[in-house]
C-alpha cells in the first residue's frame, strides 16, 4: 500500500492533503462512539491520507488516481454521524469535502449548493428571501449538507415534511464515479435515490439541489406533563392539527431531562416534557390543547429571540443521547419506529416492561401522509448480550428496529440494499473502492 501511496500523492499536486498521523486519525472518525459495541470493532481503522479538494475538478483528480492506483476511498463531511460510516475498514483515502462550501444558487422554493456546505450556513442565506431549508439533524450548525443526505434519515422539520428520503424532498445530487476516467453524473427526480442514503458506497456528491420551504418566525415552548402517556398522547394530537404549523415535537420520559443542565430550572423534577418548536401563528391554538391534556407550558422563547440564547433544537433527536452521554457514557440509544395502527400501545408497552433501563425518547415525524412517533431511546448498557436481547423483544413485540450498533447497512435500518443502488454502484464504482465492506453484498475487490 506504501507504494501505491506514494503514487497517488504524487499524482495530487496542487491539492490539499493531510499525512500526519494524528490528523488523518481524528478525520477517520465519527460518532460511532454512541455505541460500545462499534467501538472495539472499529478500533485502530485510520485512513491513510486525507485529501481536501477545493471544488469538482479536484474531486475528479482524486478519483482518477484512486481508480488508477486501486486505492480505497471513504468520503466524509463534518462526520456526525453515529454509524462508523466515515470510518475505513481498509485504510486508503479520507476525501474530505468541508472545503467545498459554495451556496452555488438560491431561489423561491429551491437553492444548489456545493456538498461541503453547512445546514447553517445555508439556511441562513435561504432566510434573506424568506425561505428555509426543510429539514435538518441536530448537528445542522456543523453538519453538511452532502453528508446528511448520503448518511441522514430526516430531523427538525420532519413532522411537517416527512423524510429525506421521501420523494421530493432531494430535486438532484450530482456525482462523480471512481472509474479509471472519472465522469460527473447530474441525477434528478426519482434517480436521485440511486445515492440518496447511500452511506458513500456509489459516488462521490459533489453538488446537491434541494426543495426550500417557506421561512416562518418559529416560537419554542416547553410543555411538560405528570403522566409520560398523556405527553406522548399530546404529541400525537397536536402532530396531528395539520393547520398548525410544527417544527418539532419531541417527547421526553423522565428522568432524561436531568442531562439538560441548561433548561432543568423549566422541568419540573419527575414530570415529562415535550419540546415545540411551532410557528408563531399557530401559538394561539396551543394553550387550549395543552389544558386539554393537563399539561403546563413551562417555557416559551418568541421567535424574534430565535438566534439567542439556548436552542431545544439541540435537546432532541440524536443530541438529546450527546447530552446523556456527556454526563455518563454507559448511556447508548436505540432507533425504533411503531407501527401506525398501534404505535401509542407499543410506546406505553415498551415503557413500563423496560422502566428506566430503556428511557423513553420520542420523536414525531411524518410517514406517508401520517404523523408517527419514532424512538431514539437511551439505554442504559451493560453487556452486548442484554442490547441484543432488548432489540429481540422489541422486534417480538411488533417494533422494527434501526439498529445503530452495526456498521453493515444491512443489519442496520435497511435490512437490504436498494437493487437501483446496487446496479448503479456498479457503473460509478467498478473496482469496488467507495467505503468497501460496509455491505454483505459487496465484496472487498481490492488486491492488496
């Protein structure tokens, strides 16, 4: 591999690259750390360059001589992800894309922008004509736009338009495929699930276009409640007001809030909140449902104080497990969705069978035209045996299960591979070097 370095960096001139130890090291990283379980299975897998391109003819550079050399590659963004996807397996080149920042264009209703371009950052500059971005992890002040649509699932904003996923929510990605004369692919429509959630396996993204949404003044407010089933109870009815207008509603058992330090004085000790961020003209229809299910709005931060202060956009999601984490790190999570027709049953049945070993964390989202409440809860963790049997029951019980303790896409959220992405994997990617092994049906091709 030395050798075949050696070449590959000299064929780079001209492009930023990293060699030292300690650098490349942290950049082969991501939040797998969430779970005790990829720790030891991913300890000591390092890249063996970082490469930085500056903009798509560097990107296709890179590829050319990682085709040439049969070098592999895993491309990474700010690398917030939990699921060791920016992690090598088989050292090579960690293509960084941070560098890559351009707001190429924005206009009503859509932008296009470069991939290395943070959520932020982009939705700031939506927001002078009055249009935000749909959708965005917990990470958005640091996450990447590239990377949240190659390795994320949906977020703030996904009660009111559904998934990343979903058809519509991606208008084109552009890519470049690592051949032996790399080319620059514009997929739009449909075709943009060839890539989308592809966890970097087939093309590097290099430009995506996505759908805007109207830019409302958000208020947040803190409701919270005696009984976690009547929260739970409220989150759904008020997901289900489509005439109001919701950003986000997570549901909290306690005593998770007890690691958020910064807002604990607006939870009272036992009870169980719910964290809203509604637009402003639909805040007058709230305090009628909140007495309808008992329930006491103990915060409420007006949207022209929006950019001050504390945010209950970084509490939920996969920040609410940051959080506990940062207080004790025997914590991990689960991903879990509840069927439609019995989702509260399920919530109120996983609840009480697990007490406080599996804490409770629900985040309600939009799925095919329904609003659902899917689960990211803590978990208290003493052997990988007791996980898997966790998971076991759940799944039992009618609950499917996300499994974040995996870095094999299949024995993960998806179970199998989109077919589409196989074939296209196939065309971009012939010698099989984008993040190799992180699928059971792709086979390390690579001649060491």
């Amino acid at each position: 591999m030395t050798t075949k370095l050696d070449a590959l960096i000299n064929s780079l001139e001209g492009i930023e690259t990293i060699t030292d130890s300690t650098q490349v090291a942290k950049l082969s990283q991501d939040y797998h750390t969430f779970s005790p379980v990829l720790v030891p299975k991913l300890e000591g897998k390092v890249g063996d360059i970082v490469v930085r391109p500056a903009n798509e003819a560097e990107v296709l550079k890179v590829a050319a001589a990682c085709a040439k050399h049969r070098v592999p590659v895993t491309v990474r963004g700010a690398g917030t992800g939990n699921y060791g996807q920016c992690v090598p397996l088989h050292g090579g080149v960690i293509l960084d894309m941070t560098r890559m920042q351009e707001i190429l264009w924005v206009k009503p209703g859509v932008a296009r922008v470069e991939a290395g371009v943070k959520l932020a950052a982009l939705d700031k500059k939506t927001r002078e004509i009055g249009w935000e971005i749909r959708m965005a992890p917990s990470t958005y002040r640091t996450a990447t736009i590239g990377g949240f649509i190659a390795g994320g699932s949906g977020g703030i904003g996904s009660i009111q338009y559904g998934l990343l996923g979903d058809r519509g929510n991606v208008l084109a990605l552009r890519v470049v495929t690592v051949e032996d004369e790399p080319r620059a692919i514009e997929l739009r429509g449909d075709d943009v699930q060839k890539v989308n959630h592809a966890w970097g396996i087939n093309g590097i993204i290099t430009e995506v276009e996505i759908p805007l949404a109207p830019a409302y003044p958000w208020a947040e407010v803190i409701v919270t409640f005696d009984e976690l089933m009547t929260a739970a109870k409220f989150g759904q009815a008020l997901g289900n007001a489509d005439g109001m207008i919701k950003k986000l509603i997570s549901v909290f058992a306690s005593p998770i809030p007890q690691y958020f330090h910064a807002i604990q004085e607006y939870i009272p000790e036992g009870t169980h909140p719910v964290f809203l961020i509604i637009s402003e003209p639909s805040l007058e229809f709230l305090p009628g449902l909140v007495q309808q299910y008992g329930g006491q709005i103990t915060y409420k931060k007006p949207a022209e104080e929006a950019g001050k202060g504390i945010h209950l956009g970084e509490f939920c999601w996969n920040h609410t497990t940051l959080l506990a984490r940062s207080v004790d790190t025997a914590i991990t999570y689960l991903q879990s969705m509840f069927p439609r027709d019995s989702s509260l049953q399920l919530v109120e049945r996983m609840y009480h069978h697990f007490g406080d070993e599996v804490m409770m964390h629900l985040e309600f989202f939009r799925v095919n035209g329904a609003v659902v409440p899917g689960a990211l809860q803590l978990v208290r963790y003493t052997t990988e045996e007791r996980l898997n049997e966790i998971i076991r029951y759940h799944e039992e019980q009618g609950v499917s299960i996300a499994n974040p303790h995996t870095y094999i896409i299949e024995d993960g959220g998806r179970k199998v591979i989109d077919p589409e992405q196989l074939k296209f994997k196939e065309i971009v990617d012939p010698y099989g070097l984008m993040n190799p092994d992180k699928s059971k049906v792709l086979q390390f091709q690579i001649q060491n």
